[in-house]
C-alpha cells in the first residue's frame, strides 16, 4: 500500500491487531448457545457472528443477534443487581464479558505481522491510534504487553463515556483521529469487521483496508475496503519502497 499523505493509521483491535476475535467468538458462542438451548432456541453458530455481532458495540450486537431470533428483551442496566443472570441484555452482555475475561486470562499474542506493521509506522514518525468496539481494549492491550504503544485509545468505554455512536457510523474513528490531531484524509483506517470497514468507508478517510480473518475478502471489499488482506505484514513492502 502507498503511504504517501498519510499521517496515521487507525487500527481495529480485536482480530487486527490481536486473535482476541477468536477468544470474543468463543465467549458469545458459549453465552448465546447456552441461552438459546435452555429455551429450545435455534442453535447459535460462528455465522451469527459474522452476521450479526462483529464489530459491534457490545449492546447492539446482542440486541441484533435476539432479533435475529425473534427475541426482544428489556435493556436493564450494569446496576442490575441480578449482573450477568438478568434476563435483560446488559445481562447478557455482562454474562459475555464474564466469559470473555476467562478465555483472556489464559493469555493472548499479538499478530507478529501486526506488530512488525506498528514498528515500520513508528519508524517512520506516522501516528497510530486503537479504534474497538470493545470495553476490554485496555485489558486486552496489556494482556499483549502493547499498552504503551498507544497513546490515543478509543474504545467502548470511551465511546460510552462521551456519547460517541458505535461502528458502522464513522464516529469513532473520526474521534480518533481529532485526538491524534490528524484531518480523516491523511488518515488509513484497518479493519477485519464488516460494520468497521463501513464506519470507515463513510467517514472520508484516505483508505480503508480490511484484513480478512473470516469476513471474506468480497464482502469486505463490497462494503467499501480498498484492498484487503491476510495480514498487515503484506503492506510493509509498498511502505518500505514508497520511502526509499
């Protein structure tokens, strides 16, 4: 990839930068198969994910994924005092959460075409920045010993906190890239999640680049990827040849 006018890059975490896509599939594979089998429910499966959760914030996957079923349940709140055995959403998401939190303590590598992507941007003085659906980005930076690689993090707890829509809509991203002080044109968005390339393909970035862990390459391309691959390592050659 050219990295000419480019400034900085905003990365996805979950899946981008880290397999924690894989411990977050498995943490709502067990909490929606076991809800849904307790009520002879139509079997969850990895499709469901795709389709209804990832890249997602935390509420509105869920809320997508009950739909789906035909279900509709009370939002509650994180004061619930039931917590993750409330039949609301905010239970269902804090039962996740619970899951989500035991499959992290068994520990979680970086991608190492990731981190070789980071050290090439580093090197060459362009700014980068976390941009996660997920309120468990700081845990899951620290788990992977790259919390100190980012100064800016925009996560859900951020999002939450300053009132900032959720993936598909662009806003986090654009957050991100306020804070780094960087205009969204001079600025490249990666992202593995369907909603997260449309979040980036509406906010007037200078490109989009999805990275296929599962998604599919056409789908990612159709809504709104410039170019896609397997792993970040793949854009270190046209960054290296583009500054020589």
């Amino acid at each position: 990839m050219d990295h000419d006018g480019v400034d900085a890059v905003l990365f996805d975490l979950d899946g981008v930068i880290t397999p924690t896509a894989e411990k977050h599939m498995e943490a709502w594979n067990r909490m929606f198969s076991a809800y849904f089998d307790a009520r002879a429910i139509d079997p969850y499966s990895d499709s469901d994910y795709f389709r209804f959760i990832d890249g997602k914030p935390r509420l509105e996957g869920i809320a997508s994924m009950l739909a789906a079923r035909g279900l509709t349940l009370p939002e509650g709140s994180d004061d619930d005092e039931a917590g993750p055995d409330a039949d609301t959403v905010h239970g269902l998401g804090t039962r996740k959460n619970v899951i989500f939190r035991e499959l992290l303590d068994e520990g979680i590598e970086a991608y190492p075409g990731s981190v070789a992507y980071l050290d090439a941007l580093d090197a060459a003085g362009i700014a980068s920045c976390v941009v996660s659906s997920s309120k468990n980005a700081e845990a899951v930076l620290t788990a992977a010993g790259l919390r100190d690689r980012f100064d800016v993090i925009v996560d859900g707890v951020v999002a939450a906190a300053e009132g900032i829509p959720g993936k598909p809509k662009p806003d986090t991203y654009l957050r991100g890239a306020e804070l780094l002080g960087v205009p969204a044109d001079r600025c490249v968005v990666i992202e593995d999640a369907v909603s997260g390339v449309q979040a980036g393909a509406a906010g007037g970035f200078a490109r989009v680049v999805g990275v296929d862990r599962g998604a599919g390459r056409e789908a990612l391309l159709a809504e709104g990827a410039d170019l896609v691959v397997v792993d970040l390592s793949e854009l270190i050659p046209g960054f290296t040849e583009a500054r020589r």
